[in-house]
C-alpha cells in the first residue's frame, strides 16, 4: 500500500454540494486542499486512507458548497446603506446619490466602504464578487486585504467626477490599474460601462475594441427600467438593448444587469449572441423597477447569474436573500410552482456567476483542480431541522446566519463565524467617520 499523501487541509462535512454535476449532493464526505487549490473529494474513510493532511476540519452537520459569487456590487457604497430609501431611481440617483457621491467619494472612502462589504459578503459565504465604481484601485486593494476574489470594474461614464475628467482618462486609469495587477491570483477585472444613457457611442466604440484586445467582459446596467428605455428611444430612436447591439457590444462577454424590461425578440436576441445576465430582485423590488422575466431567460438557455446590487439600493449584500427571493419571483412571474427549483438557484448563485465572469475554470464548482473557494453552512440550527434535501434548505430556509467557515484558495476568512483577516472594531469606526462626514453636508 502506498504511502499517505500529504496536504495542507481535510475538510469533512455531512453534505459536499459540488453545484457541477448538477444535483449532486455527496453524503459524508471530505474535501482535500493543497496549495489553495482542491486535489480530491471522496468519501471521509477513503480521505484518511489516501491523505495525510496537516489539518483535519470537522463539520459533521454542514454542507460545503462552492463560495457565493456576486456578480453585482457597487461594495463602497455600504458607506450609503438606508441614505436615502423608497424612491424611485432616477430620483435617488439625480437627487441623493450623485450629489452625496460628488462631496464625499474619493479613494479612501472607497477603500473603506469596500472593506466594510467585504466583511458583510465574507460573513454571508460570498468569496466573489464583481464590482463597478469609482477609483477602483482602492476597491482591488481593499479586497486583496480582506482576501476575496474580485472582478474589478474599469469605469467608463461621460461625464466628469473626482475620478477622472472624461471617457478616455476613465479607459485610461482602468487600464492601468489592470496592467497594474495582471495576473494576480485573486484579481480580474472587466470594463464596466455604468449604462447606455451615460455613455456615448464613441465610448462604447473604444470600449469594444479594449475588450476584444485583451479579453475581459463587459459589465453594464440594461432595460432595468422603463425610463431607461423611453430615454434610450427618445435620445437614439431605438431601444438599449438594439443600440447596444447596432454597436457591435452583444456577445459571450457582455454581462448585462437587471434586464427587467424585456421583449421576447429581446430575449431571443441574447440568447442569440450568448449573453449572460445579472439578476438583482432586491434592488430591482426596492426600486420598483419591475420583475426581471428570469424563467422565459432561463427557458431560453441563457446563463443568468445572480447579483445583489448595492447596499444603498438593496440593503443587504446578502446572497441567501437574492437566492430566496430569485426562485419564488420566478415562480410566481410565470405562474409555474416547477419554475427555478432550488439545485438551479444554487447554480445561479455559484457557477453561473463564474460563468458570467469568466472565472469558471477557476472557481463555481467544488472540483479537483479548482480553487477551493469554499462556504459551510451549519445545519444545526433548530430552523434547519429536519432536512430532508439540504439543497432546498440553503435556498428556502437558510440564511446567511448559518454560515459558519469560509476559504478562499484555501486561506480561511471566516472561522466559526469569526472574520479573521478583518478587523470589525476598525470598520465600525470608519464607517462611524464617514457617516458623520455624510451627515453633516
């Protein structure tokens, strides 16, 4: 018999939920990581015959399953969170949002308010998240320290902020910042276009060609709500989405967000050029800017993946919740009780978001070879008994409550329910400075 091969870490759990092959839900099982990367996953007994690892973590009432992938975030914007709720969001953009922005958001108030959502997101099982805001460089270094993976948004708007004074200088500092930090192990990044009625033709025109050049996807807010739309008609004389696709920018990178207003054509059309979507439900409830038609997307082949927005329009960056609330809108916009069930809403939240950014051989799924970006949750909480399908439990009962350990490439940020690479007494106190900064104007 051969030798034991030695790992750094064992982790065993009740449940292994894989997500890819779907609806697989392995019964006691172990996970082996070594170098931040998972070398097995096999039944306990046959991971204490094959493997000597350093660390044995037992989770004997959890499920594993892959980190959750947030594939929306404006994350500095937690500095925001209850600003200015219950209105409708050209309102709170033109009214509060823009105006708050423009007094008081420079780099440090992005460093910390991303640190402040990334406390949030680690302690709700997200490891991943995709961002679009100013002065992205603080938000790429704020999440290297809190030790999540990021796809960085290079923000691209025609008008000028503290940021950057026009288009180009906004394509220029985004493409910067990427050579910056390329490769980097926890770091992607993505142009992200804040929407078609801020940005002009000439814009997404170098926009595409940057993006074909170097391969990254394109990250926008589109069709979220009929204003949008009437203003796209009234200023071009066609709908976003046509424009955008007259443009050239319709394909397998473009990541579209929201997409609430829909016609079938429209659908057809992404499903066309491949597109994926991020769907809000918080936000877009919030806001009310209407249900996003995710069963016809989903119907359609079309890889929809899951976001939270952010917490000024949400409040919460919590994955659960959007899950949750994914499945039952879905259920109740198409009338069908069998629309989205839960292995699917998992999906949604997990390898669908890698998809959509480009990171699915990376991370999504709990497979050999894949970065072990890793979230338990603990079912031992008397609101998880009894389980009968713990699937269904992670997307109509759980909450981020009952996350109890998180990894990312193997480093854990989250020990029983304790951060550890982030210090809260820290980001209360900042976030205590800048809402005393906000409050006073």
């Amino acid at each position: 018999m051969s030798n034991p091969i030695e790992i750094e870490t064992l982790l065993e759990a009740r449940w292994v939920i894989p997500v890819n092959p779907a609806e697989t839900i392995l019964n006691h099982h172990a996970i082996a990581i070594n170098q931040g990367i998972i070398t097995d996953i096999l039944p306990i007994t046959d991971a204490h015959n094959r493997f000597k690892p350093q660390q044995v973590v037992s989770l004997s009432n959890h499920a594993l399953i892959p980190g959750l992938i947030n594939t929306h975030t404006h994350a500095a914007m937690s500095l925001m969170r209850g600003l200015a709720d219950d209105l409708p969001l050209m309102e709170w953009l033109n009214q509060h949002i823009w105006p708050t922005e423009s007094k008081h958001v420079n780099a440090g108030f992005v460093y910390d308010g991303t640190l402040l959502a990334c406390a949030e997101m680690i302690k709700g099982g997200i490891t991943c998240f995709n961002d679009m805001y100013f002065f992205p460089e603080a938000c790429a270094e704020a999440s290297i320290k809190a030790g999540m993976r990021s796809s960085i948004g290079m923000i691209v708007i025609d008008f000028p902020t503290a940021y950057a004074n026009d288009a180009d200088d906004y394509l220029a500092k985004g493409l910067a910042l990427r050579d910056q930090y390329n490769p980097h192990p926890l770091l992607s990044f993505c142009f992200a276009p804040h929407a078609p009625y801020t940005v002009s033709d000439r814009t997404f025109a170098s926009i595409l060609t940057y993006a074909e050049q170097i391969d990254v996807p394109i990250h926008i807010h589109l069709h979220e709500t009929q204003e949008e739309i009437n203003i796209g008609i009234e200023s071009n004389g066609m709908r976003p989405i046509e424009r955008l696709h007259q443009l050239g920018l319709l394909g397998p990178n473009l990541l579209a967000v929201h997409m609430v207003h829909l016609t079938d054509d429209e659908i057809k059309l992404i499903h066309q050029y491949d597109c994926s979507v991020a769907h809000c439900p918080s936000s877009n409830m919030k806001l009310a800017s209407g249900f996003a038609p995710i069963a016809s997307l989903l119907n359609q082949g079309i890889n929809v993946s899951i976001g939270t927005d952010s917490a000024a329009s949400n409040n919460r960056l919590d994955m659960f919740e959007e899950m949750r609330l994914t499945a039952l809108m879905a259920k109740a916009v198409s009338g069908q009780a069998d629309a989205l069930p839960a292995h699917q809403a998992l999906s949604m939240a997990t390898l669908n978001g890698a998809k959509a950014l480009g990171l699915d051989h990376i991370t999504g799924s709990l497979s050999p070879g894949k970065a072990a970006d890793i979230t338990a949750i603990d079912f031992s909480d008397l609101n998880l008994s009894p389980c009968y399908d713990p699937v269904s439990h992670l997307v109509y009962a759980a909450g981020r409550e009952h996350v109890s350990h998180v990894w990312v490439n193997g480093k854990i940020l989250l020990n029983d329910k304790q951060l550890t690479a982030l210090d809260t007494s820290e980001l209360q106190n900042r976030a205590a400075y800048w809402h005393e900064c906000i409050d006073a104007t």
